[in-house]
C-alpha cells in the first residue's frame, strides 16, 4: 500500500500533533511551523500574491488554508480539497471568569459544542487558546493541568449509579485553586503562560480560550490496535490532510489539481464564521489562486466546475454494547479503514459519483473502506461537506476516521484508520477527479 510512513509512525506523529493542539488556533499554529519546515510560505491575507506554482498557506483566526500549485497549472486548473475542522467539542471561558465559593476558586465556562458532559468529570484539564491586546497583537496560551470538574461522592448521592444528570451551569464550573476569587484573577494566570513574550493582562482586550484534556495521548489493546486520545474529532482529518499534502509537496505531478488541505474553525457549533465552513474563507482562497494563474470569472468557474472536495470528518463504528442504535446492515469497525458517510437527506454530501471516486481511490491506494449509514429512528449529524458543496458547487464526499465515544474528553480510534486516510488523500491530491 503506498504511505507516508508506517501505521505506527503516524499514529505517534498523530499523538503529537494533537498534543500540541489544545486549541484551534494551536492546532493551526503547530500546522503552519510544520508547512513552513517543509518550505510552504505563508501568505497575508491584506498583501497581494504571486500566482503561479509553488506551496502556500493562510491561517485566519482558528482556521488554515494550505496548497501546492503544480507546474503546468492554468487559469481552469481544478482544486482536489481536503476539507477538516480544527475544533473540537469542549468549554469556553467566559466574561469574567474569575469565580468561585466555599473557599474554591472556580472558572466560569460555557458549553462549546455538544460534548459528553460526564467524560469531563475528574480529569486534569487545562486553558489553551489566544489572548489578543488592545493593541491587536496575539499570544497563545496554554496552562497545563490546573482546572477539574470533581465529581459529586457516592456517599453524597447513593442513587448516582442509577442515572447522573449534570446541570451545565451548576455542575459544570471547574475549580482551579484554593481562596478567594476577590483576590484571584484568571486573566493574570493565562497571561503567565504566554510563551516568549511578558503579557500585562491589564492589557489584554479580549480572549478565546478553551478547555482541554492533558493527558497524553495512548495506544493501547491487546496487540496494541487502539489510540485514545482528546480531539480525535477532528484533528485526526486534519493531521491526515496535513501530512498527505506536505509528501505530496515533496514530489508534486505537473499537471495534477491543485491540491489544498481547507481546515475550518466552528464547524461543531455550526460552522457559521469568518473562519467556518459557512463563511468565504475557502472561496476566498480559491479565487486569488485562480487569479495568480490569470483567470478570467468563466475560468475560475470552470476550475470549481472540474473541482472535487473530501470532506473529512469523524464517523461512528459500532458499539458492541449498544449495536441497536446504528442501522443493522452496516456495522463499521475500527481498523476496518476509513469510512465512506452516506445520508439520503444529504446531511452527509455523498453521492453515486462520490462513492465512485472514493472506491477507485480506496483501490488504488489497496485501503479497504466502510459504509456507514445511520439508524433510520437515530437522525445523525452534519459535516462541512453540505456546506461547501451548497457554498461553492463542488462536488463533494464524506469520509472519515471511526471512532468510539465521539465527543468524549478522549475518544478511540483504531491505529490502522488515521494512516489509512492519509494514505488515500495522498492519492486524491495528485489525481484528476
């Protein structure tokens, strides 16, 4: 099969990515030193661009645009996309966040997404994102373990077992020390733990921080087939767009698409930003591409017209102790390679041509691939396939990673499907769809 490394090797490289990545703008962070090491430069978005070939990028807010021209491109050269998102189900800090009774200090969030409420509980969590002053400029911030929801004791709750409700306001505010939050400040915490720069959070006019899981990512199972890990949705898409385009980078094909990694921000609350899948972030891109190359607007719409997007985003393998809830023909499995998402209301963007490409590409790249299709009485989810097809007009299939406990703090896939995924867009990237 042809890889960009072993199974083993991207798992772990897998694990570090998603280390690094507590947030999405980490996660886009950590993608852009990793392009710019394999000579990708980075583009702003208020100067003008050279067309032409070569291997570019754009991080806007929490979201990434990555490509390769290849020689030979023209002005009605097509764009093979893999589409992904960087956030992740997960609590947001709040305005005024210092709080807290009883002699805690506690941290005001809010509910980001639709995470497992209880998969949060007695975990080491941290605070990662971006602090932005009033003068514009920003800094990442990421605390390391500090903060914990601990739970309720049995002793305090005998009937526990027999079902736990967890009310997101009352329950869900996490403690992070000991005294009074009239003499704390939150704020001052994350400002200590900007990297490489003394922050005044006096200064600071505005923030976007989250929460997320510290504990290292793992493999484990009895002939280690497993990887647990926070984030897997959906940075285990985004890692294998951004490893597949950077070995693609390495030897582009004249001629072939232009290849582009679109790595969305917001696509669990619904993708409706600047940097979402609903906003012009990737049309914006595709455009000013197509204009390097001196498209006139019949070209640019001819190249969205021989266009092709694999929407990569996390599916659900069956659970072996609720197998009633997913439809009873197609069961998927971990390590039985990655999905194909199928949904007759187009919640997932897949067609008969879609399905098509995805099983030559599958072939060819000698990765086997599943259906999943969900229970007919259990509505399933959406992706940012829809959108960028219903945006932009491009043809459009749903993929992706199987996993167990989706929106959990630390969610499982098998070792085999993240390598599997990259091995594919490699494929995808360097063929005419």
């Amino acid at each position: 099969m042809p890889s960009l490394a072993s199974a083993a090797d991207h798992i772990q490289d897998l694990a570090a990515y998603v280390s690094a990545s507590p947030s999405s703008f980490h996660a886009v962070h950590e993608a852009g030193r990793r392009l710019e090491a394999a000579g990708f430069v980075r583009l702003d978005e208020l100067q003008p661009w050279e067309g032409g070939p070569g291997q570019y990028f754009i991080i806007r807010d929490g979201a990434l645009i990555a490509w390769v021209v290849p020689e030979g491109a023209g002005p009605a050269t097509g764009f093979n996309i893999l589409g992904a998102h960087t956030d992740s189900p997960t609590f947001k800090l709040k305005p005024k966040p210092t709080t807290g009774a009883h002699g805690w200090l506690q941290a005001g969030v809010e509910v980001y997404g639709g995470p497992l409420l209880n998969s949060w509980l007695d975990r080491e969590l941290q605070l990662a994102g971006r602090l932005v002053m009033l003068d514009g400029t920003e800094h990442l911030t990421a605390t390391g373990p500090m903060l914990r929801f601990p739970q309720l004791a049995i002793h305090l709750d005998r009937a526990v077992n027999d079902g736990l409700t967890l009310d997101k306001q009352r329950h869900m505010n996490p403690v992070w020390g000991l005294g009074n939050p009239a003499d704390a400040d939150l704020l001052a915490v994350l400002a200590s733990h900007v990297s490489g720069a003394s922050v005044d959070p006096a200064r600071i006019g505005g923030y976007d921080v989250v929460m997320a899981d510290t504990q290292t990512p793992s493999v484990f199972g009895g002939n280690s087939e497993f990887f647990a890990s926070g984030r897997l949705d959906n940075l285990s898409s985004t890692h294998a767009g951004l490893a597949a385009l950077i070995a693609h980078a390495s030897a582009p094909r004249t001629g072939s698409p232009i290849a582009v990694l679109a790595a969305f921000d917001h696509e669990e609350i619904g993708s409706n930003s600047r940097s979402g899948a609903c906003g012009p972030i990737l049309e914006d891109v595709l455009v000013r591409i197509s204009d390097g190359l001196g498209a006139t607007v019949s070209q640019r719409r001819q190249a969205l017209a021989a266009s092709f997007c694999v929407s990569a985003d996390a599916g659900h393998a069956v659970h072996p102790n609720y197998a009633e809830r997913h439809d009873p023909a197609n069961h998927p499995v971990l390590n039985g390679g990655p999905l194909l998402k199928i949904n007759a209301n187009q919640r997932y963007a897949t067609d008969a041509s879609g399905a098509a490409l995805w099983a030559r590409l599958c072939a060819d790249a000698g990765v086997p691939y599943q259906e999943f299709v969900s229970n007919n009485a259990i509505p399933c989810g959406s992706t940012i396939g829809p959108l960028t097809a219903t945006r932009l007009g491009i043809r459009t299939v749903d993929v992706g990673v199987p996993l167990l406990s989706m929106h959990s703090a630390r969610e499982l896939c098998g070792v085999e499907d993240p390598w599997r995924l990259a091995a594919v867009t490699g494929l995808f990237f360097r063929t005419a769809a």
